[in-house]
C-alpha cells in the first residue's frame, strides 16, 4: 500500500476503500488483517505530477 493513493479493500464485496492511512484505520479493514498488520504497515503518501 505504500506505493499507491487509494486502495480497494475486498471480501466477497467492497469492504472499504480509501488513501491507506483511512483503509488501515477502517473497521473492516482491521477486521480482516487485525491491528498488527496495520501498525506494521509502511505507509507514506507521495504525489503525482499533472
């Protein structure tokens, strides 16, 4: 997820989506993956240029 802007988290459906810093704090998010893989996630936020 570090190297993206948004992402898609799935489970048979759109579970939740977002920038990762939102997805890894989501409640399905951390349902699915659990806190540890949210808080040993390595997440930056980087921008493109138009």
């Amino acid at each position: 997820m570090a190297a993206t802007d948004h992402v898609v988290c799935l489970n048979k459906k759109v579970s939740c989506y977002g920038h990762p810093e939102t997805v890894t704090k989501h409640p399905a998010y951390l349902e699915l993956f659990g806190a540890r893989a949210a808080r040993d996630l390595a997440i930056y936020s980087h921008h493109h240029r138009l």
